[in-house]
C-alpha cells in the first residue's frame, strides 16, 4: 500500500476524504472544494436513506464524490476528516480505518471524550494511520472552515500546516491526546448546561405568565447578556440539534466521571436536551425557523404532555 509522507503535498495535490456530510462536514467540504484541493470524496450513512437527494445535490454542487462506504471513501486520501455525531465517532474510525493509505491523516472534529479518542487513535494507528483529535470551540456555522480549534496528539504539529493553507483556524493544544478533548468537554457542561438552564426556566415562566419580570430580572442581574436574542438562538439551536448536544453531553459525563466526579450537571444537561429533541423529531415545533422567537417555542412545548 502506498504511504503518505509526513510532509503533505500542496493543496492542489491533496486529496481529502470526509467521514460524515452532514451539517459540520457539508460546511468544510464546500470550503473545501472552493479552495482548490485535487481531489473530495465523502460518505455518510444518510445518503443510503429516503432522505439523500439535498446531499447528494450539495456533493454535485461541491464537486464532492459520495463514496458506497467508509472504506471507499479513504482509500486515497492523503487526510481523512471525520465529523460525525458523538454516539459514532469511534464505529467511525473502525469502519474508516482499515481503508486509509498507510501514514494518512485522521482528523477527528468529534465532540467526544478523551477518552472515546484515545480509543479511536489506537484504531487508526493500529492500522498505520496518524491520528489528531480535534476540539471545535465554538458553532462552526458563523464561521466556516475558520471556526476556532485545538489539535492534539503527537502528529497534530505535523499536520497543522496543511489545515491552516486550506483555511482551517487550527492551533495545537498538545502533543498528548485527551488535553484537547478534555477542554472541549468541560467547557460544554457551561455552553451546553446554559442552553438546558434557559430552556428550563424560560418555558417554565411563559407557563406562569411571569417571563416579562424574568427576563427583567436577569437582565439587571447580568446586564451584559441580551437574554432575549439568547433565548431564541437558544432553543432554535436545540431545536434543530438537540440529538448530537445530548450524545455530546453524554459525552461530557464520560469526562467528568473519569475525573473521578459524580457527573450530576452533565446528565442532567443531556436529559433535558434529549428532551427537545425528542419533541422536535415528533413535529411539535412544526415548521419553526432559526428567526421562530423562543415563546412560540414555549407555547409549542406547552401543548405537550411532559412526558414526551
């Protein structure tokens, strides 16, 4: 099998492979294919489902080559990027692994553990690849391809330069795995565990009428914060990816527990955005938008039972 060389070729001679096309990994492709790489293959398990044809019109659009499988889609690929969900990261590096160039790189944008991706490197070196977790810190879509992350691992330097040619805003937190991960992770228990506490508190006060004095309130205790354009950007994103905060959240408790904490808020945190992803998938928001305000939300959830 061929070997890639520490030392990448230039952008117009790289080929890449995408594991996962869904929101995060469309956003890099089409950066991607917009910055002149050689060549752009992906797979995700979606494009098999009914519900394929805005993929496969967005990989015609992006000159993107949606390959039948994982192992399909690496095998030439001087780097592999894989942005998929939490609950997955690790079947996706056993399933990507065995196909990929010997010395190819593995760029895992996973919101997981350090210790799931401890677990996926041992899968990608065992099979001679060279694994680099990756932390994002922050919503990818205001962003793009420059949304702010760490590297870590002991090939992250290596790979650096070529991710920050092709538009990445990548800096290495550490050569060791897990440092990288484990930052992302404790800061999601604050990111996550906000979006969970104003959901909480805000459908609760539409419920008794009392939001107005709420908000008030909240606003002279923290002046800073708009909580009125929080709390619509709040549960729209919740709304619309509830599931991955959950499994990232689970996640989170994975890296609290290993720290030797009870990990109350984090399960508490994923509950509640399981919650509203469960409701979302139901059809209780129905047609909603990112533009929807959170007390059309509110009044949605409350026609709901609890129990859902």
């Amino acid at each position: 099998m061929t070997t890639v060389p520490p030392t990448l070729p230039a952008p117009h001679d790289l080929r890449i492979a995408l594991i996962g096309y869904g929101e995060v990994g469309g956003i890099f492709g089409h950066a991607l294919g917009k910055s002149g790489v050689a060549h752009l293959a992906a797979f995700d398990k979606v494009q098999h489902e009914d519900a394929s044809a805005p993929m496969r019109a967005r990989a015609e659009s992006d000159r993107i080559a949606l390959r039948a499988d994982a192992i399909a889609a690496v095998a030439d690929a001087h780097v592999v990027i894989c942005a998929v969900t939490a609950s997955h990261a690790l079947a996706a590096a056993h399933a990507a692994a065995p196909g990929m160039r010997n010395g190819a790189y593995y760029l895992d944008v996973n919101s997981a553990s350090p210790t799931t991706k401890k677990q996926c490197a041992e899968a990608v070196t065992a099979a001679a690849g060279r694994y680099v977790e990756s932390a994002v810190m922050t919503s990818v879509p205001p962003y793009g391809i420059a949304v702010p992350m760490l590297l870590g691992g002991p090939d992250a330097e290596a790979l650096l330069p070529t991710l920050t040619a092709l538009g990445f805003a990548a800096k290495v937190a550490s050569t060791d795995l897990g440092v990288a991960s484990a930052i992302k992770m404790c800061r999601s228990v604050m990111i996550k565990g906000m979006e969970a506490l104003v959901l909480e508190s805000f459908v609760a006060a539409r419920r008794y009428g009392v939001e107005k004095e709420v908000l008030a309130s909240l606003v002279e205790t923290f002046p800073g914060m708009d909580w009125e354009r929080n709390g619509n950007y709040f549960f729209s994103r919740v709304i619309q990816h509830g599931t991955r905060r959950a499994e990232e959240m689970r996640e989170s408790a994975v890296t609290m527990r290993d720290a030797g904490l009870t990990p109350f808020m984090a399960s508490a945190i994923a509950d509640r955005q399981q919650w509203m992803a469960d409701l979302a998938r139901d059809g209780t928001f129905g047609q909603a938008t990112k533009d929807t305000p959170w007390r059309d939300h509110a009044d949605a959830i409350a026609r709901e039972p609890e129990s859902k």
